[in-house]
C-alpha cells in the first residue's frame, strides 16, 4: 500500500510546472489577442475564452511527442447557422496561417489545430446559440453541420463535482488521464476529455478515502457499472453530457464497442494486477509509469516477518466458500487514534498504539448483490491470554462493506475480506497488517 505522500508525489509529478503554465498562459493570451485584433477576422470576432483542461484545472504535464491537443480556445463568431461550418473552419485556419506563429495551422473534425514547441492547440469556432447566450454550436469539417455544446456549463458542472468531493475529484481526473496516456495502445481510442470526466463522475468512490483508495475504488466502480451490462454483451452504454441544457447528447457516440470494451478490460487487468501483486510502489509504478515514487524497502523484512506470522496462524481458518477466480476486493482504513484524531496507515506499517478506533471497508467492482466477510487473524500473548485470538469468518457490521475494529493487543494482526455471491466467494483481498505497540 503506498502513502498518500507518495500520491501526493505524483500528482506533483505529471502536473504542469510553473514555467509550462506560464508559456502556456502567453501562448493563448498572444493568440486570442490576434483574433480580435486582425484586420478582417475583428468583424467576425465577438469572443475568446479559455475551455478543456486548462480552463478546469485538470490538465497534465505536457508528453514529448504526445499529440493530444493541450490547450483549447474557444473562438465565438458572428456567423449564424446558416454559414457552412466548413467554410467557418477554413476561414479560421487561413487567418491564422497568415502569422508565421501558426503557420503550421491546420483544419481538423471540429478545429483548428496549431502545433507551437512541444504545446497543440485546438481553436475552435463556434455560433451562439439565439434562445440562450451560454450555448454554443460547435462545427464539423466534413458535413457543415453544427452541434450544440456548453463549455462554459462543463466548467461549472466540473468545479461543482470537485466541491462536493472535498476537492478531490480533479486530483482523481489527472491520474485517470496519465494512467490513459500511460496505457492506451496507438491502435485503440481510450475515453478521454470531457467523457472521461463524466465516466470518473459517474462512478466516483468514497472521496473521503485516501487518494489511492479513491482511485482504486473509482476503477472498481467503473468495473462494476460497465462490464456485465455493456462489454459482456457487446454494447455501449450512453454516457450523458453533464450539461442540463444540452440533452441527447451521448459523449461515448464516437467511440467503437472494441475500444471501450479495451477501456474497461485494461481497468480490470490492472484491478486484478494490484489484487494479485498488492498496492505496492512497484505495482503502481507498472500501472502509472515511473513518475510515480520508488518505495521504501528498508522495513520490508519486518513487514514480511508479520505476514507471515499472520498467515500461519494455526487459528486462522481455512476459507469455507468455493472460489470462483476473476474478481478483485481490497481493503481502505480509517484510523483514529485515543485523541478522536484520524491518522494515515498503510498495510503493514508503524506500529499502532492501543485505544484506537478502525473502520475497515471493503472495495470491489462485483456487481451487487453481494455479503462480505471478514476474517481477524490476531497473533501475540496478549491476545492469547485474552482468549482473543479469532481466526474465523465474521459479518460487516457497518453497512454492507464495513466492519469496526479497535487496536487492544499487542503484535501483529491481519484482517481480509471476502465477496460471497450466490454461496461463492468472487472475490478477495490481500491480508491488511495492523501491527500494534
């Protein structure tokens, strides 16, 4: 299990720096100022702003030779629906070209691209709509034809998610868009943008869980909400633009059967890698790449020493369930010490000291209905004497996915839990060492 300090790490890592935003901030400043000032294109020019992930705060640290457009400007026209959009588009593309800055200015599906030192562009022309001064139509280079969207209402819907999940929510965002980039083959077309953000919105965890818990939870709901109604059956779910005002407006519509089926299917694969192999540093860093940090293998004996104690427990109970093979569950903690403070804990870490309050929960991507199991294996004296040492199979008592627990006795203590389905268990999670003082 990595520290959060370790998430907070990476976060830090694939982020823009300083210098990237700054560049960036003069590219888009210089640009738009052209727009309104050009000799002819002023007439036309009603408007720029800023949209996509720079506008929202959800952008990444620029790839080399990444060609994903990073920054998106939004140019607003005078133009009604009655103009062609590919007339629009041309237009706009020979008004840039003529600067030797965008020269390498180009007409794509719904813009105009420009690539300038490593940062894409996306300028996009739009027509406001008559009824409502906040909507806008998009265009389209091959029909003409123009399609309602609502960048400024993405914002909005993007920074209200992020308020009502602590401020966490556009943390969860630009992981998810680094393990893309990270992990999406050249041959597949993963979601990305703003269907992404509402695919993570949709089926986001317990935003009061570790970063890494929320991730893992967010993929396991992602899991469960799209692999048996959708992949399984060869379809595609509507993923629904966030925007009240723009309905019927499916954002997965461009996007094959076999690349979201690819999607899910590389989201479950790395599910069951780190069920497997554990939420180790090195496992993340499989999954993420190498920004995110080394672990620290100092203790990593001591560690061992204590699964192992734990797992050889002659107490511990051998599982009473059929296994059925494919499903994922992993255990997040909440600690809170004699004071009523909550503190971090990672599996197998510092010892504990006694008095403290813990509530484990179980995460896994099986679709419900479900039960969950735990079984307690305590080890130690202390535990022994007491008459205390467990080793059976107890239920949730917190909810479906809770149990409630306190640290009492010395050593080292393992809690797991297991998914039973129809008399099966689908699913379990590695052993969580509490080692207490």
């Amino acid at each position: 299990m990595a520290k959060q300090a370790d998430f907070d790490a990476f976060l830090k890592n694939i982020e823009p720096s300083a210098t990237t935003v700054s560049y960036i901030s003069s590219i888009h400043t210089n640009l738009r100022s052209y727009l309104k000032n050009h000799e002819s294109y002023k007439d036309i020019h009603i408007d720029t702003f800023l949209s996509g992930s720079y506008a929202k705060h959800t952008s990444i640290r620029p790839a080399s030779g990444d060609k994903k457009r990073d920054v998106d400007i939004i140019v607003v026209t005078a133009y009604s629906s009655s103009k062609s959009s590919i007339d629009v588009l041309n237009e706009l593309r020979d008004v840039l070209a003529e600067k030797s800055d965008y020269s390498s200015a180009e007409v794509q599906h719904h813009s105009v691209g420009i690539d300038m030192s490593g940062i894409s562009i996306d300028v996009v022309p739009v027509i406001v709509d008559e009824t409502d001064d906040q909507l806008y139509y998009i265009g389209d280079s091959e029909f003409g034809d123009w399609t309602l969207t609502d960048p400024k209402g993405h914002k909005a819907w993007s920074t209200e998610v992020n308020k009502e999940n602590n401020d966490e929510y556009k943390h969860l965002v630009k992981i998810f868009k680094w393990w893309r980039r990270t992990n999406c083959p050249t041959d597949r077309k993963y979601p990305k943008g703003i269907t992404l953000e509402k695919i993570i919105a949709d089926n986001l965890g317990d935003c009061t869980l570790s970063t890494e818990d929320f991730f893992i939870a967010t993929m396991q709901n992602i899991i469960s909400a799209y692999k048996e109604g959708y992949v399984a059956r060869g379809i595609n779910p509507v993923i629904n633009d966030p925007s009240a005002k723009v309905t019927e407006n499916d954002l997965l519509s461009s996007y094959s059967v076999d690349d979201f089926s690819a999607f899910i299917e590389k989201i479950e694969e790395h599910i069951n890698l780190l069920n497997t192999e554990g939420t180790t540093n090195d496992t993340w860093r499989t999954i993420l790449g190498s920004e995110f940090p080394k672990g620290d293998s100092s203790n990593n004996s001591i560690a061992l020493s204590n699964l192992q104690m734990c797992i050889t427990a002659p107490h511990r109970q051998r599982l009473i369930w059929p296994v059925q093979r494919g499903g994922a569950a992993f255990i997040a903690v909440y600690v809170t010490n004699p004071n009523g403070v909550q503190i971090e804990y990672t599996n197998n870490g510092l010892p504990l000291e006694k008095g403290c309050s813990l509530l484990f929960k179980a995460l896994t991507g099986i679709k419900p209905p479900y039960s969950v199991k735990w079984q307690i294996v305590n080890t130690g004296i202390e535990a022994q004497r007491a008459n205390c040492l467990r080793g059976g199979f107890e239920d949730s008592d917190v909810g479906t996915n809770g149990r409630h627990e306190a640290t009492a006795y010395s050593g080292a203590h393992s809690v797991q839990c297991f998914i039973i389905k129809r008399g099966i268990c689908v699913a379990k999670s590695q052993e969580f060492i509490i080692n207490i003082q």
